[in-house]
C-alpha cells in the first residue's frame, strides 16, 4: 500500500553528530559542540560531512550556533 505520514509538527534539532565510527549517540553533548569549535574554519570535507549544519561549505559560526540553540531546547518543554 501507500504509506503517508506527516512529520510536520516533530522538531528535529541539528547538531548529534556521527562520532568516530560513523554512528551517533543520540543526544547532542559535548562531542558535538567540541567537534564543531575545533574545527571552526574547516571547508576539509572529511570535516565538513560531519558538522556543516546549514550546508555552506565551511564549519563556522553558523553551525555552532545552530548546536548552542539545539542544546538550549528540552524535550519536555510545552
């Protein structure tokens, strides 16, 4: 059959981040906001894979923003 599903009211915050064996953990720690401010100015795309959150080509500013606002967010907030 034809499956339809709507995930238009589920937030999904960026920022886990695949860890050395290419799986992610599941919660964004300090492995991901380490991962990103250590590679501030990186356009390697070994790097940039892993932690160019808005997609420009370089891990900058932009992308440890994005992870600073997903950590301030709590799932069991109203």
């Amino acid at each position: 059959g034809d499956n339809s599903l709507d995930f238009s009211k589920i937030i999904q915050l960026a920022g886990d981040l695949p860890q050395a064996d290419g799986k992610q953990n599941g919660i964004i720690d300090a492995y991901d906001t380490t991962f990103i401010r250590q590679n501030l100015g990186s356009s390697d795309a070994g790097k940039t894979n892993i932690g160019d959150l808005n997609y420009d080509g370089i891990i900058d500013s932009q992308d440890y923003s994005i992870v600073l606002q997903s950590l301030s967010i709590k799932y069991d907030e109203e």
